[in-house]
C-alpha cells in the first residue's frame, strides 16, 4: 500500500545542512546511528504475524543505545538542559528527526520514530525518563541552553497552540496539519487533552505534538450562518459567514488564517 506520509515533501533549503553541523555538532555525529537503527526497527515492526502483532521487536535494540547517545549530543550542544522533562526531549528528538529526514535522509526511520513517540508514548516517556538524568551526568552537567538564533530558524516550531476541533477531528489553525478522532484519545484529569497516537492511520505526521492540552483547542461558535472563532495569535473573538472552510482576518492583529467548521 502506498502511503502519502502528510510530512514527506518537507525539504530543508541546501544551506541548512552545513548550518546544522556548525551549530549542533555533537548531534550530527550522533544523527546517522539513530537513523540507522531506526530503519531496522521499522523493517522489523513491518513484519506482522497473523494476529497482526509486530514480529522481530527485538531488533530495536541497538536503537535505545543510539537514542542514549543522541540524549548526551543534545545535552552537549545545549538542545537539553538540567529539569528539561520526557516530553520536552521527546518534542526535541521529534524536531531533529523531521529535520535530519527534510536534509534527504530515510522516511523509514521517521516511521519507526513516529511509531515509538506517538503510538507508543507511555513506554517513550519511560525511557526518555530513564535516561534523561545519567545522559546530562554523562554529558558533563548541563551546559545551559544554546541561545543561537540560527536554531530558532533550523527547528522551527511545526505546530501552533491554536487548535480548533471539528466533526471529524482536530485541525491547526496556523499549520497544515488535519489529525483524525481516530487517531486522538481524550484524556482527563490531571491533564486533560488529546493524546495524539496516530493508532488507527499510522500515518505519524511528525509535524504534530504527541499531546495537545484542552485549553489549546476551541470549537467555534456557529449561530446564524456565522462563525465565531479566536484569532490563534491575539485571542480576539472575530466573526465570519459561515462555509465549510473559512478565511479569517484579524482585525486586531491581521492576523490570517483557514480553519474548517465542520
Ligand atoms: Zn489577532
């Protein structure tokens, strides 16, 4: 079956990959491993027995080891420092793979990154948890945070805060990104939000947050064949006729963005 990832055009510009090298070296160094066992994994979690269980999960061994080892490259060059938690890594990790496969490296290993920080979240945090406190000792202590303006522009955030809920799912307001009922479960309390796990589509787009909070997603106000919805960067209520897809203008901020309302 042949699946369009919703991530697999993203192409980083020519200059970017000597940029990434300059500013993160330790983590360039440790990049090609992670990708490497990363695609073994994936091959061997493709190999499903007939109970559609994944056989062959063993050979994401050498996979712990190469993330141990990108976990002190972060610490080093300043991506991770001391009380980061799990899911900051995880968000950290998430941004170096979309951005290592955008410099043409193997959409296999992405999968399997997906897979693990998304559908297999718990076990995920556990590990990142396990290791996150002997990688900064091992890293020397944390060296505090890089501050370089060039990582801002390499990573990007791929995603907002502003989300809006519709009949068939969650959509972002300021990013392309559409994630199915499906592939969300609601939590509770103590943190209530969307458990992002992409179990039903598989179709991992690492542009998403693993988890998007309660207070971060708005279903809009319909009345009267009119949409009242948020503007994503000045929260201010703006107005709009109603169609199944929408335009909107701040007339705060100016503000533009495209939302679904169904
Ligand atoms: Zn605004």
């Amino acid at each position: 079956m042949a699946n369009t990832y919703p991530f697999e055009h993203i192409r980083a510009q020519p200059q970017e990959f000597a940029l990434f090298k300059k500013v993160l070296p330790s983590i360039s160094v440790a990049m090609p491993e992670f990708f490497r066992t990363m695609e073994i994994a994936n091959k061997s979690i493709q190999q499903k027995n007939m109970f559609g269980n994944p056989l062959g999960i063993r050979q994401d061994l050498g996979f712990e080891n190469a993330l141990k080892v990108l976990l002190i490259a972060c610490f080093n060059d300043g991506l991770l420092t001391d009380r980061d938690t799990a899911i900051k890594a995880i968000d950290i990790f998430r941004l170096l793979t979309l951005k290592w496969y955008a410099f043409g490296h193997k959409l296999d290993s992405c999968l399997y990154f997906g897979y693990f920080a998304y559908s297999c979240h718990a076990h995920a945090a556990a590990l990142f948890n396990g290791h996150l406190k002997q990688s900064e000792f091992l890293a020397g202590g944390a060296k505090g945070r890089l501050h370089e303006p060039d990582i801002a522009q390499l990573l990007a955030p791929t995603h907002s805060n502003a989300w809006y809920k519709t009949s068939t799912g969650l959509g972002d307001k300021l990013h392309p990104i559409a994630i199915a009922d499906a592939d969300i479960t609601k939590t509770g309390l103590p943190r209530p939000g969307y458990q992002v796990h992409f179990r039903h589509s598989n179709l991992f787009d690492l542009r998403a947050p693993t988890f998007i909070e309660t207070d971060q997603v708005e279903t809009p106000l319909i009345r009267d064949a009119k949409v009242i919805v948020s503007c994503p960067t000045c929260h201010q209520k703006c107005r709009g006729n109603l169609f199944k897809q929408i335009e909107i203008t701040c007339p705060g901020c100016k503000t533009t963005w495209k939302q679904f309302t169904s």
